[in-house]
C-alpha cells in the first residue's frame, strides 16, 4: 500500500512520501451531485491533473445504500473521443482508440455514475472497478501509468448541482 492507499503490485504507479508528504501525479474525487428524481442521483466524477494529459482511466464508485444503474463518460472524456469499454454497467473503462487525450488540467469531467439510493448519507469513494480484472487506474498521454490520489468524501459534503 503507497501512502496515497492504494494498493497493487506495479510499483511504478505508486505515490511517493516526500518530507512527510505525499506526492501523486492526478487527484481524482467526486465533483458534483446532481437529483435526478426520487430516490435518483448522478455522481460526477473529476481529475485535478496539472501536468499530465489523460489518455485513459479506469475505476468505479462506491457508496452506502446506492446501486449504479447507468455509467456515463464526463464531458472532458467525450470531447477526447474516449469511450465506455466496460459493459458491465458498473464502472469505466475509457480510452480512445484513436490516440486522443484529455490535456491536463483541473475539474476534468471523467465519469457519471448514476444510481438509485435508500439513504443519501455515508462516504462516497472511489474504487477499483468490479470484476476479476478490474483496477483503480489513470495513464498518462504516453502510456505510463500515473499515481492517482482517489479522495473519499461524505455524501452531504459534495457539490450539488
């Protein structure tokens, strides 16, 4: 585990402590909430990246007492041409096919993550996305895997739109 928490074998991708800090390359948190209807949210989910262009991302959302029905890509993901290549319907799995990138830069839309909820309460987090394979993971415009800090938040404490 790096001092960012997150755990994996690729030590590459890992945070770095520096002088009792830690050092990462792309924040990721939930920026904004938005109540669609009755019991109906959509999480949207950003970057802070100030020096690295994003060329692909993958990870999912968790929170108590809400089920993801719809994953969207975020507004900065869709103007790089980047589509969804998880078919669950649970996470995201974006790149683009064609070697475009979201330019570096803060507020990045990345993904929606919209869902039904019994309690709007509890810590809203971000995970690795489901499934044998799944990971919490951002790479750089020239394919390295970059440190991510992935910031939990309470669910009263997000933006809403």
């Amino acid at each position: 585990m790096d001092c960012c928490g997150n755990c994996d074998t690729n030590s590459t991708n890992d945070c770095l402590l520096i002088e009792d800090s830690c050092i990462y390359n792309v924040e990721i948190f939930v920026c904004e909430l938005e109540y669609v209807d009755l019991n109906e949210v959509i999480f949207t989910v950003c970057a802070d990246s100030p020096k690295y262009n994003i060329s692909g991302f993958q990870f999912s959302l968790n929170a108590p007492s809400f089920n993801i029905t719809e994953v969207l890509l975020g507004d900065s993901a869709t103007g790089a041409g980047m589509e969804n290549y998880d078919t669950s319907g649970l996470s995201v799995l974006a790149f683009s096919l064609s070697s475009n990138f979201i330019s570096n830069g803060s507020n990045l839309k990345l993904a929606l993550f919209r869902g039904t909820y019994t309690s709007p309460e509890g810590l809203v987090q971000i995970i690795p996305s489901y499934g044998t394979n799944g990971s919490l993971s951002i790479a750089g415009s020239n394919a390295e895997e970059l440190s991510i800090l992935a910031n939990p938040q309470d669910w009263s404490e997000i933006p809403i739109n």
